[in-house]
C-alpha cells in the first residue's frame, strides 16, 4: 500500500497502524524525528483499510452552525492547574459523572508524550495543560473503540486531525463519544524534543519527570515554562526556552501542518477549544492573565452539553470574527531557512544546535534592525 508520496501527505496520526487487522503497518521515527507509517508488504492484504482513515485522503466533513463563546472556569484552582480557561477539565467531569473515561496526552517514561486513558480526577491530572510535542496514538483508537462498545461515556481530546482521524476509524456514530479538537499551532518534532529532554538531563545532573510549557504562575496567561530535573525546579519565560523557540519560529513542525487542511472553524469534532487570543480586545473586563478558552460548538450534542456545563463557567458569547485566531484561518508557514536547520539537526547534538540556532536568532534580529 502506498499511503504517502511526500511528507506533506501524512499528517502522522497513526489510524492506519491502528486499523491493519494483520498488524502490517508500524509507525516509524525518521530523520526529522517524527513518525511516519511504514508498511511491511509481506503482512500487507492490501485490504485498503488504512486508506479508509487517512483524514488528508477523505473527503471533508459536513459544514455546520457553529456557535462561538469565551470562557473560564469558575473554579480557581481548576483554571490554575489547566491550560487556557480550563474547559478540558470541565468536559472530563461531566464524562466522569457519567463513569466514562477520558483520553488525552501525557507524559510517558522517558518524557516521551503519548495519549493516555483517564478514568478518574487523579488520572487526569497527566492529561491537563499543554504539550508542544506530537503526540503518539498507538491503540488509542482501538481502545477509544473498545470503550464505545462497553456502552461507556468517551471524551476524546486532540489535533484536528486525529480527530477526524478518530471519526474515520469509528465508521459510525456513537452517542457517548464526546470529540474535543484543540486550536493546533502545528505538531513539533518528538525527535527534537527527545533531544533537548536528553540536552537539560545533561545539564542538570539527573531525570526529568515533569515538564510545564505554560505554567501560570506570574499570570502572564501561561508564558513561564518550568521543568523538574534531578529533583529541582527550573523556571524560564516561554519564548527564552530554546525548544519553544525553535517551535515558534517554525523551525520543527511537521511538513503536512504547514498546508493543513483543519486550520478552519469548520471541525469533524464536536468542539473547539483553545487560548483565546485577543480576551484584551473583546472583553477587557475578564483579561486576567490567566487564560480563557475559545470555544466553538460544531454539533447538537455539544449544545446540549454547553447547556448544563456553562452553569459552571464565566463566559460571553462571541462572533466568529472575535473569536477566530490564526491557526483558524490558515496553516503556520514553514520557516525559510526550515531545511538548512533540519540538516543541522541531524548533524550536531542540541548543545551545538543550539548555541547554532541563538546565533542564528541574534543574526536575523541584528538584520531586521539594521533594514529598518
């Protein structure tokens, strides 16, 4: 089976390895350090069921009334321990309520960032806040199956992609799945990352065992990074750590985002949610630094749930033209010098890349002031 000609045309979300029935595709780490499917054509039935899930290869979901709102959780604690306004932990509740279990990514041995299964508050603590790394979905979607068929309650919450992809492999309709997408700036390289976990153990003497991207502490709206090593605590902003930066400056980022098909408002999921960028500009009263989520209601059953969920929420309903920011207009450009960095990826450890990509930095930063 020939799933992708070029890199742009796999989005790496993992349905096809999920979907073989003889277990012939696995998906493999290449020299960017992302994961791609590969094929072992000797198990191959070229069934074509692997085609099936792609969502780059299926047809776009149906277009519906979208409904848009901003909003925070009431609980200060919550909205301390989450990312942006809190929503996820909101919708995760409402699923334990229902004893449902909840799938989300967290960190694994190693740092390592996969989906995992929660099934209660404690659980789920590993699956709240952000994690800028791909994550890996190996028997997610046979388990999120799985969970559906016991008649039990599922919140699925990831990129836009897996989760149409999730939609694909279902091939029907559950009502006790709950599909949460995330508003995705694109998905950095868990190579890279692998690479600056190993670069700060160095550094600190010891293991890593938690990472924080948008740690809330200053109330800055989540732009202090803190991370554990050895035992002890470090704190940055988020645009001075190094890997931050080399994401933002779309340095590693996996091709298919940069023409991504999902930077819409238009979702195969029943809600969107994500940092709502600009709270200063359309409700300067709730601009707290804290964060507050955008939330976009694709679907009747996210309605009907936003009906007995906002009773614990502040929010405001919205326009679209508030509520839409850039990842829901278009794709993030790939970087100019993006294959010249891959190349240095590959050749030096992150000690070098990384003194090469500050210079690199402070070089464009000294141009830009010179041209002005």
């Amino acid at each position: 089976m020939n799933l992708y000609e070029k890199k742009e045309a796999c989005c790496g979300c993992g349905a096809c390895a999920d979907i073989c029935p003889v277990g012939a595709i696995r998906m493999v780490m290449e020299e960017e350090g992302f994961r791609y499917p590969q094929v072992d054509e000797e198990k191959c039935i070229s069934c074509g069921q692997c085609l099936q899930v792609c969502p780059i290869k299926a047809a776009e979901p149906q277009k519906g009334e979208n409904l848009y709102f901003g909003a925070r959780v009431k609980d200060e604690a919550l909205r301390q321990a989450s990312s942006s306004g809190g929503m996820f932990p909101v919708l995760a509740e409402y699923v334990f309520r229902r004893q449902g279990v909840v799938y989300g990514a967290a960190f694994r041995e190693g740092m390592e960032v996969a989906h995992r299964e929660a099934r209660n508050q404690e659980e789920l603590e590993a699956l709240k806040k952000t994690k800028y790394v791909q994550s890996d979905l190996e028997g997610t979607y046979r388990s999120v199956q799985a969970r559906l068929k016991e008649d039990r309650w599922v919140l699925f919450c990831g990129t836009p992609c897996q989760a149409r992809a999730l939609r694909l492999f279902l091939k029907r309709p559950y009502p006790k799945l709950i599909v949460a997408a995330l508003v995705c700036y694109g998905a950095p390289s868990p190579g890279v990352w692998a690479s600056y976990v190993r670069y700060l153990e160095r550094k600190s003497g010891g293991k890593m065992t938690e990472f924080y991207f948008r740690d809330k502490r200053n109330k800055d709206n989540g732009h202090t990074c803190a991370y554990v090593a050895d035992g002890r605590e470090q704190t940055h902003s988020l645009y001075g750590d190094v890997y931050c930066r080399m994401y933002f400056a779309d340095y590693i980022i996996r091709p298919s985002c940069h023409v991504c098909r999902y930077c819409t408002v238009d979702r195969d999921s029943d809600f969107t949610i994500g940092d709502f960028w600009g709270m200063e500009k359309v409700r300067p009263d709730m601009e707290d630094g804290m964060g507050t989520s955008v939330v976009i209601l694709h679907t009747k059953e996210a309605r009907e749930i936003w009906e007995e969920l906002k009773g614990d929420l502040d929010w405001f309903p919205c326009r679209e033209a508030e509520a839409l920011q850039p990842r829901l207009k278009s794709p993030t450009k790939a970087a100019g010098g993006r294959k010249r960095f891959q190349s240095l990826y590959r050749a030096f450890p992150f000690s070098i890349l990384r003194f090469i990509f500050i210079t690199m930095m402070s070089l464009r930063a000294l141009w830009k002031r010179m041209v002005k």
